[in-house]
C-alpha cells in the first residue's frame, strides 16, 4: 500500500536518488557501506552456514579462521570494474 511507513519511505528514496543522481545519493546516504557489508556477510556464509565445532572455544576459533580466509582474499586484492567503449 502506498501510504505506509515503508511505502512512503522507499518513495522519498527513488525521488532522491532520481533528483540527486544515483552515484551522489549513494555517497550521501551511506548505502555503498551497506551493499559492501551484505556481500561480505554474502561471503562469509559461502564458507559454511554452520558452525562444526560443538566446543564453545572451538566455535570462536573457527570463526576466527573464516575472517582470517576473508582477510586473506581480500589481501590478494579487490578487482577493479572498467567501463568499455
């Protein structure tokens, strides 16, 4: 329905990022962070959805390598995406 809260939200969105254009309305509203956020967390559940280990202290361990495999690819460097023609 057009006249709830999330409604009217998500509308005044679309006029800004329309009236500002949307590389400016990204910047000004933070969401590149966000849309960099959920493919990290994107990322982190591709290497399992579950934790293995039963041990509350392995548990933490485990977690601690997955960020220590992010880390790692991230290290090897983030491509860079260039417009053609």
């Amino acid at each position: 329905k057009p006249d709830t809260a999330g409604a009217k939200a998500r509308n005044e969105a679309v006029r800004s990022s329309k009236y500002l254009g949307r590389a400016l309305w990204r910047n000004l509203t933070g969401y590149h962070r966000r849309s960099r956020v959920e493919t990290k967390m994107h990322c982190v559940k591709l290497l399992g959805q579950r934790l293995l280990a039963r041990d509350f202290d392995r548990q933490v361990a485990e977690i601690q390598i997955r960020a220590a495999i992010l880390n790692g690819f991230t290290a090897l460097g983030i491509p860079r995406t260039v417009a053609v023609g």
